[in-house]
C-alpha cells in the first residue's frame, strides 16, 4: 500500500495546491530535500485554535499537530509532486502554549503517530516538540523536512 | 541587474566581516547550502529593540525584520563570498512578541518582501514566522538556509 | 586526540543508545547530514530544571546547555557510529525563559563553548539562541546538524 493509499483510508484526499501564496512558499525543494514552510492547524474549513492547556485539551492539541502533519504532506507535494515523498528527516513542532503547560511532546505525538503510520519506518524522524506564540492563535504549528524521490 | 546591484538600489552597502565571533559563526556552509546563525534587527548604529506589539508597531517590526534579512545576506557573504548567493531556500522568523500580539506573518513579510525583491523568483522560500523571546530585547530574529553558487 | 578522547578527559564517556524512541528518532541522518531531535538538560539521573533567570541560575543554565550539547553528539552517534562527527554545523539552543530574562546566548554559550572545545575548528556552527517553552520544565533544549564521515 503506498502512502497516498494509506491516508485515503484515513479518510484524507490531498490536493495539488499552487505553493507560491505572493510572499512565501509552502515548501521549496533543494535536491533530494523538500523544506515545508510552517504549517499550521487547519484542514479546510476546519481550524483548531487557542491556547493549549487553556481554550484547547491535549487530545485536541494532538488533533491539531495532526492536521498539520497532514498539510506538510501536502505543501511537499505542492512543490515535488504527488507520491514524491521518501521520507521524513525533521520535524519542529510548536504549541500555541497557556501559561504553565509544557507537554509539548504530547501535544506533538500527533504529527508523529500521524508520520509513522502513513509512512511506516520511513515515517521515522528526529524532532523536536516546544511552546510559543503561533500565528493567528492557531493551536499548533509545525514545519518538516523531508526526503523526496529523484 | 545582479542581487548586489539591486541592494546597493535600495541604499545597502554589504562589507565583507569576520565570520567567527570566538563562540559562533554568522554562517556556515556545508556543499551548496549556507545556514546562517540567527541575526537580530541592528544594521550598524541602528537598532529596533523592544517588544512588537507594545514598544513597537507592526511597522517598526516590519522594518526590523527587513534589517534582518539584510543582515542574514551579509552572513552568508562572510563566509561564502560577496555575490555567492544562488536562491533563498528557508526562512525561520522570530518576533519577540507582547501578550496578545500574533501577527508574527505582518512581521516577517519584511523579510521575505526583501528577499523576494532582492532575488526575484530565486527569492521565493519556505518560511515559518512565530514569537519567542529574543535575546537582548531585539524585535526579531531571521535564520535563513541559502544555496550558494559552485 | 580525537573528540572522543577529548570527551573522555572531560569525564563523559558516550554509550551506544537505541535511537528509536517508539514516537521518533533521537537523530536522522541523510548524505553526510545528521539531523538530531532536541536534546534537553538531563545527563544520566542528573536533570536541570526550571526557567531560567528565576529557578535557575545563568551559571546553571550554561551547564544546562552543554548537557544538552553532551546529548546532541550522543544522539548522532546512535545513528551514525561513535566517532563519526566530521563538524558542527547548526544549532537552535532553546532556553526555557522566566519573564525579563532575555541572555539566552548567555546560556547557550554552554554549548557552544562545549562544541568548540571538543571539535576544535570543526566545532564551529551557525547558531540561534531563543526563548521559549521547553518540554516538561527542562532548563534548555538544543537540536543541532552535524557533517558526518561517509
């Protein structure tokens, strides 16, 4: 099963996207890596916003950094084409934080879970997973470099 | 008109300087990528200190951001060589931000307008731009992955 | 003297680890780059944690960063073989900040001076030093990109 396959049974169909927005890119490709620009917690219509640990729960916040995983697959393909992906290399992830919550790993274990289970062992990235002020309070953000094929 | 023309149009004049401070360098170059340290929002004398938000307006945060930029492009010079620059690949902004503020993008874009003007399409980066606190109360910080020319 | 025995005379001795943590990789590595998740203030049972500038000390949050920068040459590698550290190339040192303290390069000197002293020219990295919200109230956190040997 290849990965675009797997996140269709997860119920997501990704879209081509235009990845110029008239000040930055969603992702730029240099050789065999794609960097994505910062990603944050909306799907569509669908946005998770406020602060985790105050307007937002952990299990939400987790559903957050998902969605985000999910648009750092799609701002990679808006670049490298669909199906290009080889492989996850890094992950930031970064929580739209309330005063006093620093389980950012938990929060961040959405994109991952979300990375291992599409991906499998490629799926397999180093990260790192911290609080601080997101755009537009956005619940998460997070950006991603991957491996894509030649 | 090269990158170094359309700078010197805009009134900036890059100096070649020291790479290595005795801790860290401003930039370095590993094959055809230069990652440059964090640089903060100060070209000689003239500083943009202060949180934006409170001290300083979107405007002034925007123009800090800017200085950044210019300062990101001087650090890869000093350890790639004047010109050297190919395309700007990644941008991470910081914005030392006050309680509330989360227009991090309106900050950063003077960034990335300065690149995107300076280098045309090869100007065009993946970006993320979130608040933190930045040393010594400047207003933003910008680290940028460049590709630099053979 | 290689780095390692540099290390050992500093009292660090470096066991293999496994880098899988069943969530992500304590590093990645790709070509000659390793990409090291990020590493926070804890060596063996010995945890730095607290903000720094109120529960923790400048002086112990130097400490705390050169942990960090002990684990990060760790985490490579668990990837790519004991020894195999050709430079340093980038770090993000990430401070876990009490409001008014803004010397964060004054605590990741700690790693930095680390880097250097161990790897000599080659330790010398572009670097950023930010405030933020650090995991679980460690004191620092630092991810870092080594070249490594083929």
């Amino acid at each position: 099963m290849t990965y675009l396959e797997t996140l269709k049974g997860m119920g997501y169909s990704l879209t081509t996207s235009e990845p110029f927005n008239g000040k930055f890119m969603a992702a730029v490709r240099i050789g065999n890596l794609v960097y994505t620009a910062g990603q944050v917690s909306q799907l569509g219509p669908v946005a998770i916003k406020g602060k985790v640990g105050a307007d937002v729960s952990l299990e939400k916040g987790y559903e957050a950094a998902r969605m985000c995983a999910i648009n750092c697959i799609q701002a990679a393909h808006s670049i490298a084409g669909e199906g290009s992906i080889a492989r996850v290399i890094k992950v930031l992830g970064m929580v739209n934080v309330a005063p006093e919550f620093d389980n950012t790993p938990g929060v961040i274990h959405g994109a991952s879970d979300l990375f291992n289970s599409v991906f499998g062992e490629a799926g397999r990235h180093a990260r790192s997973a911290v609080g601080m002020v997101i755009p537009f309070n956005f619940a998460v953000e997070v950006e991603t470099i991957f491996e894509v094929h030649g």
